[in-house]
C-alpha cells in the first residue's frame, strides 16, 4: 500500500513545493512510483510541472483541465453530494522522469475548506456530513491503487485550515520544511502546540461508529513525523543571512525540546531506534539545503531538479560548467541521502506504532 507523506509547515516560502519535486523526482529515479499531489489552492506545484509561461501553455493546461480530472473534481462526489463515488484522478505522468506523476491541484478546492470545516467540526452528530472528512483519503487510496503508488507526497498550503487538518492527520508521514530565520522558529512553536491537537481531534473522530460506518471512513491516526528539512536560500537585504548558524541552532533545539516532547506524548514519533538507524538526531533534521543559486531559475524553466539538468540545459561552458557540475552533484548527494533515509524510516519494519 502506498505510503502518504506530507510536507507540512503553515509558513509559505519554506521550499515546501520545491522540495515536494525534488524529492519525489529523486524517490522515483530510485525505482519507487511516486504521485505527487498539489493540495495547495495556489496551485505552484501544478503551474510547474504542466509549465505555464505562454497563452499557448494557459490554452494546453485548460484543456488538461476539462478533460482529465484533479483533486477538486476528484473530491466533488462528496462535497457535492452528487450520486455517484469518488474516482481515481487520472495523474499527469511528469515529463522526463518515468514513475514520477502528478494529481493536479484546483485553485477552486479553497471552496471547500468551510464545508469540510463544518464537517469536522460537526461530523459526530450530522448524518449528512459523514462522508466529508474521510474524501480524500479514499481518493488518494484509490489514486495510489490505479497507479500502484509506493508514495504519495503531498505539496500542502501555508495554513493551519481545515484541509491541511484532514490531509496531514490522514498522512502516515510528515516532513516540516523550514528556512533557518525568526519566523520560522516561530512557526516551529506553533507546529509544536496545533498538530497535538489534530491528532487528538483525530483520535476521537475515527473512533466514533457514525464516521467509521460513512462509505469514505475516516481512517485511525497512523501520523509519524520523519523530521525537519532546513534550507538556507533566505536573502535579507540583499545579503544571505550571517545569522544562518544561530537560527538553525535555535530550530533545532525547539525540535528536540519543544516539537518531540509534544509529538512523543500524542504517538506520532517513530520508535528511537528507527530515527538511529537512519542516522537522524535528536534536532530531527534530516538533511541542510544549500541556495540553488542560478540553478534554481533553470530548474524551475526545464521542470527538472537542479541535480537533474543537462549540460544543453545549463547552456553553459569552460569553467562555469564544471562549477556548476560540481553544485549539481553536491545537490544529487543531498537528495539521495534525504530519499534513503526517507525510504528507511518509512519501511514497513517501523509501520507500527511505538
Ligand atoms: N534551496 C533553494 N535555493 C534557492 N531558492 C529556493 C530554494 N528552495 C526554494 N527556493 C525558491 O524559494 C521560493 C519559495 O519556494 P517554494 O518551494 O515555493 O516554497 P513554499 O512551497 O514553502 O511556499 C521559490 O521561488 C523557490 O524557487
Ligand atoms: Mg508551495
């Protein structure tokens, strides 16, 4: 069965959506069959892979959209309640990496966040709504069946809204992504006092029998967090920040004393040994990102990782090439290190709850 992981951190610009690409591209050039899944009503993740610069590619991407379905029309029989089930979404294979597919996002699934809201707040004692909060659940199972998914990786919203509740505590993984600054730390704290209390909202949800017996059931918690990713790309005035090494640090101590304490207690920390074995710490970060630098606007152009570009598409020569080689395949190291260990601590051997 296909393993959800979600990328989740309600501050925007954190490389959430770029990390989304880049590590489901890397997981499927290692063989898995990844989707990944634009739940973000901004729909960047989407705008990237379908590649939308010219009116000619808004035309293509509108035709993409009237014929094959996403995740608003994915999820329409439930929150529409129209007479008949949820389908699988037909994914876009991603262009120049076989295994890799996209479940596009709908700028229109914003709509939906109220009804679910209502849903889940109410979800116990209202017979209408019961088959709200376990929708996309069922959509991404039968998704990942049809396209005999090993990972969905979800691309989320920055926001602590009703979606972002149901998609996170319906994951079985989650990565925080975040930049080493104030607000981030900030926002770790925050992280550290709200997923507590989804997990506990969701715990009493998937026990009641009326959300239980719906034809989507809302599933048990099997939420386990895999650890931070901390990027280093912020610019401040126009200078990189000199103060990278104390915001990282202070990251790192409200991970391991604020972020999994609270995680610990609510059950959604992996057994020690696992995070051991993968040679994750206690500041449970898994990995530093570096600046793509100039790598980062021909990544975004060719749609493909910054490790994955070609010599054609770096358009470069002499010593700027092999400089940029060499960026290349120090990024390629990250990310293949990032996929092992998100490929060891999602193993089937931890699957089960501490
Ligand atoms: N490691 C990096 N180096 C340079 N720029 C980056 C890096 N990661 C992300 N970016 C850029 O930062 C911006 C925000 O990243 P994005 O992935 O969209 O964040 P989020 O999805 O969290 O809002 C984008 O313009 C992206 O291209
Ligand atoms: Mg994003």
């Amino acid at each position: 069965m296909a393993q959800k992981i979600a990328l989740f951190n309600h501050k925007g610009g954190v490389s959430k959506t770029t990390t989304t690409f880049n590590l489901g591209w890397m997981l499927a050039s290692k063989g898995k069959r990844v989707i990944l899944v634009d739940a973000d009503p901004q729909c960047n993740l989407t705008g990237m892979v379908l590649r939308e610069e010219t009116e000619n590619d808004m035309n293509r991407i509108a035709k993409i959209y009237q014929t094959q379905s996403n995740l608003k029309t994915g999820l329409a029989p439930a929150f529409e309640s129209q007479p008949k089930l949820i389908e699988p979404v037909d994914c876009i294979p991603v262009e120049g990496q076989d295994n890799l597919f996209l479940l596009p996002g709908h700028v229109g699934l914003a709509e939906y966040e109220v009804t679910l809201g209502i849903a889940q707040e109410l979800s116990g004692s209202v017979q209408a709504l019961r088959n709200i909060p376990g929708a996309l659940n069922y959509l991404f199972e039968q998704t990942a069946q049809k396209f005999e998914a090993d990972y969905i990786l979800i691309d989320m919203s920055p926001s602590l809204g009703s979606i972002n509740q149901n998609l996170l505590m319906i994951s079985d993984f989650f990565i925080v992504p975040t930049t080493a600054d104030f607000f981030s730390v900030m926002a770790i704290d925050s992280l550290a006092k709200v997923i507590p209390k989804w997990v506990a909202w969701a715990n009493k949800a998937s026990s009641l029998s009326i959300l239980k017996e719906a034809i989507y059931a809302f599933p048990d918690v099997n939420l386990k967090f895999l650890g931070i990713i901390v990027q280093n790309f912020r610019i401040i005035r126009g200078k990189e920040t000199q103060a990278f090494e104390k915001w990282i640090t202070r990251i790192e101590e409200d991970v391991a004393l604020k972020i999994a304490p609270a995680f610990k207690n609510q059950g959604i920390m992996l057994p020690d040994i696992a995070y051991q074995e993968a040679e994750v710490d206690k500041s449970f970060c898994l990995t530093k990102i570096a600046n793509f630098n100039s790598l980062i606007a021909l990544s975004q152009k060719h749609r493909t990782p910054v490790y994955d570009l070609t010599p054609e598409q770096l358009k470069q020569r002499g010593k700027v090439l092999t400089q940029n080689q060499k960026k290349q395949e120090e990024f390629r190291q990250v990310f293949s290190d990032l996929a092992d260990k998100v490929i060891q601590l999602t193993s089937e051997a931890y699957a089960v709850s501490v």
